[in-house]
C-alpha cells in the first residue's frame, strides 16, 4: 500500500489520483492531514454574534467580545475522513460545525493582515463537532473534547492552488439533505484578519490549525447520521455517527 | 529520579539531579548555572493537552464563605506557552494586573480512559511545578479564561524538574510558595484542593483520553500578587522543585528584533 505526501485531488468532484491512478474518495484509507495544534475560533460569524442578541450586553459576558475567542481542539478529538463519531448514551445529539480549517505553513507572530496569508500552508475542511451548550461563559471542555468530536480532511489544498479563502460557500448535509448553507464573506474577521490579530498575542507554528469559526445554527445530527461538509474548492468530508455499544 | 532537559553546550540533553548538580545522558556532570534548561517532558507525537483549573483551592480561612463548585473550571493550553525554568516572560506594557500562580503540575505517564478514581494515580508519570501567569487585562467572559488572558507565549513556565511519581510519597500534601524579589507573597497546601488529582484524572478520562505527556495544572492557592519587569518570581513545591522566572517588559523583544 502506498502512503503518498502528496497526491492530485479535484476537491469538486472528490477524484483523487494516487500513484497514477484514478480513485474515488470513499475508496481511500485517509489519516488526518494535519500535525499541529487545532485551535478554534468562537464567535466568528456575524449571525452567530446576532443569535446571541442582546445577551451578549448582560452578565455573565457582559459585553460583545473584542478580541478573537479562541479554545482548543485536542489531539484526542481528531478524526481522520469515514472515522466514526461516537456519541456515548449521554449524548443525545451533536452539532455539525462547519469550519474552515487555515493550515499554517511558517512560523508566525505579529503579522500584518496584509502579509497573513504569506504564512498559510493550505486549507483543509473541518468538522468541529460539539454538544449543544447555551451558555458561552466557560470552556466548554465536555462539550466540545470528546473523543473524535474534531474530523479533519480529507486533505490540505495548498495556498496556491485555491483563490481567495474569503467568499468560500460552506454546505452541511446530514444523510445527503442540505441542513445548512453558509459563506465565509461573513465571517467578522476574515482569514488575514484573524491570523493577525490571534499572533499578536500567541504564535503560530508550522501544523497548526486555525479554525475560521462556526457559522450560527449549526444543524444538529444523532447516532445513525451520516454528516458531511463541504467547503467550496477546499473538499468534502464524510463521516458517520454511532451510538457507543454498551460495555 | 528528578529528570530535566537541558541545552548544554549548544545540544539538547535529557539530565537528572545529581545532588545540586546535573548529570547528563552522556554520563558528564555539569553545573545547573551552565545549562538552558527545557520544560522537563519528554517531545509527544501529536501536541500534547494540556489542561489548566480555574479556582480550585479552597482558602481555610475563608472556609464559612467558600461555596465549592459542584463541577471543576478547566480550560485547555498550547504548547507556545510553556517555557523552563530561569527563563524570561514578558509582561506587556500595557498590562495593568499581571500575577503569577504557583501550580502541582501532574503528567500523564499511560493512555487513560475511563480510570476510576482508585485507580487514577497508576497513570501518573510524575510531577513538576508550573507558573501558570495570567494578565488580568484581556479577561473576557467568553470561553473564561481566554487564551488572551492564558495562552500567551512563554506565559506558562515549568519545571525544573519532572520527579517520578513513586518518589512523591503523597502528592496531596506538599507545601508551596511563592516569593517576589526574595519575598513571600504566596503560601498553601496541595492538601487544599478541592477537585484532587485522583478526581481530575477520573472527571478527565471519563469522557476523553489521556495520553502520556499531557498535563494537567491543578490550580492555584490564594495569595496572588502583580508583578512587574526585573521581578524574580519563584514558586515552589515542597519535594517537587523551585522554579525561578524572571519578568521583563516588552522592550526585550524589540531589542532582539
């Protein structure tokens, strides 16, 4: 079996050319493609900030946030295309977060946001799955850090292959029925913005991932749902969700 | 053993405490004042978790007043953050609260999933100590503590030392302190925690896994204080280790650029 670095993709169709052949998706084993730490980003679409309302004016917050809210996804909660997400019998049904994932190709601290994107690798599609929570005042550990709750991939496009990452359409299908649509022209802060104003506090090494955010509303699936994101020019990924067998 | 990794000589080396000075893996011996010293963990595969508690010590003399959460506060760190021992944080100039937090630092040494609290200290590799800095300044209430407020680069200094688990008699009764300057600013208990290690290993592996090398940071005690640029900061854990960090403002980074 191969295990190539790089193989030739067309992310609309989901062909993939491995060693020479032509091969669909669904009939490769993936890994999960990136490395690094996995850093998410709260709050990031301007819907989700107008589902909050006027809540965001009250305690416990008790103010719209200035800075970008960022949480991490753990190692633990990657999970590679067609892997199972395992929702344990307390977990009656997840939300399907569709995220752009920005893979960081260069160290990066303090940049411009017109230089920010000298520092993208590439981008991946990711799948940051949590429990329903309503409030936003605390990390949300147990919601978001269960095992397998974060499916990235398949694959990284390089930078260069894609165009701007700015008006990319994001589809949420669950058992093939569009359940969401979205762009990432609304995002609050676009890709450069947010890379600059999360290094002007922390740095960013090669691997990492930043998550562009979540849009409002994400749909909610269960045990037996098959969920599957898509990020226009980026790629698609599938995966399937499983009620944990009782030990 | 109390493990550590250093630079010595411009290479990277995994040492142990050789009576007040360091024996290296090649067998030298070596003074601690020679070396750059490393948080003492071992590199993970993938980054390793590391999980940090909000308020977790209860305060014997605000015991009436104390109501304990019925759930522990936990939020998660990267590894940009961490830092050894006799290393430099900044403290940004526009910062007006900036304190430390003298915290047991426990790392994972097995994969664990679903441990009970019985069992939870067999998956302890060791301990270290760790200065978990906070900048009061960037506190919002979204995801609190943000990483703004927890996550800056080398906030989170740690070690020196990685002390074997089976050399930690009992892990929830060590003494810890801090001094500013020489002066101590800082006094508690491991005793003193609310949520213990046996729990966070249990409450933690109940819904994810663990893997060797991840953290966890089990709060702070009362006592916190700002600090300022050329402040010594040390905290220190009875048994485990004292860990020197020394403040500096922001003019440090822009004479290295």
């Amino acid at each position: 079996m191969s295990h190539p670095d790089r193989i030739e993709v067309d992310a609309t169709d989901g062909t993939v050319r491995i060693d020479g052949r032509s091969t669909r998706v669904g009939d490769v084993d993936w890994d999960v493609p990136t490395r690094g730490t996995v850093f998410g980003t709260l709050l990031n679409y301007r819907g989700a900030l107008t589902v909050l309302g006027n809540a965001v004016d009250a305690a416990p917050y008790p103010a719209p946030p200035i800075a970008p809210v960022l949480y991490i996804k753990p190692a633990n909660t990657w999970a590679a295309w067609g892997d199972p997400i395992v929702l344990p019998p307390a977990v009656a049904a997840v939300e399907i977060g569709a995220a752009l994932g920005i893979v960081i190709g260069t160290t990066v601290r303090g940049v411009s946001e017109q230089e920010a994107l000298d520092c993208v690798a590439g981008y991946t599609v990711v799948n940051d799955v949590c429990e329903p929570h309503a409030s936003l005042h605390r990390p949300a550990i147990r919601e978001r850090c269960r095992d397998g709750f974060c499916p990235i991939g398949p694959w990284v496009i390089a930078r260069h292959e894609m165009r701007s990452p700015d008006a990319l359409k994001l589809r949420v299908l669950v058992n093939g029925e569009l359940a969401a649509e979205n762009t990432t022209a609304n995002l609050i802060r676009p890709v450069a913005r947010l890379i600059a104003d999360v290094t002007e506090f922390m740095t960013l090494s090669p691997g990492d991932v930043l998550l562009a955010g979540v849009p409002e509303n994400s749909p909610r699936a269960h045990a037996g749902d098959r969920v599957r994101v898509e990020i226009e020019g980026v790629g698609a990924l599938e995966n399937a969700l499983t009620a944990e067998r009782s030990s | 053993m109390r493990r550590a990794r250093v630079l010595w000589r411009g290479a990277l080396h995994d040492a142990c405490d050789a009576g007040g000075r360091l024996r290296l893996d090649t067998g030298e011996l070596v003074e601690e004042a020679d070396v750059a010293w490393l948080p003492p963990l071992a590199p993970t595969e993938r980054p390793r978790t590391i999980f940090a508690l909000g308020p977790n010590y209860a305060d014997p003399a605000k015991e009436l007043a104390f109501k304990a959460p019925e759930e522990p506060l936990i939020f998660l760190k990267a590894e940009n953050t961490l830092i050894g021992h006799r290393e430099q944080t900044q403290r940004p100039a526009d910062a007006t609260y900036m304190h430390y937090e003298c915290e047991l630092a426990v790392v994972i040494g097995r994969t664990a999933r679903r441990v009970t609290r019985a069992d939870a200290y067999g998956y302890v590799a060791g301990y270290t100590v760790a200065n978990d800095y906070a900048i009061r300044d960037y506190l919002e209430n979204y995801y609190a503590p943000n990483l703004r407020v927890k996550n800056r680069d080398g906030c989170t200094p740690i070690g020196p030392w990685l002390v074997d688990a089976a050399d930690v008699r009992n892990p929830m009764n060590l003494r810890m302190s801090t001094t500013v300057n020489g002066s101590v600013t800082q006094r508690g208990s491991t005793g003193d925690m609310v949520f213990d290690i046996a729990f966070l290993i249990a409450y933690l592996s109940s819904f994810m896994t663990l893997s060797p090398g991840d953290l966890i940071l089990t709060g702070t005690p009362d006592g916190l204080v700002g600090v300022h640029p050329g402040d010594e900061v040390v905290t220190e854990i009875g048994g485990i280790g004292r860990l020197v960090n020394t403040i500096v403002g922001d003019e440090a980074l822009s004479e290295a650029a």
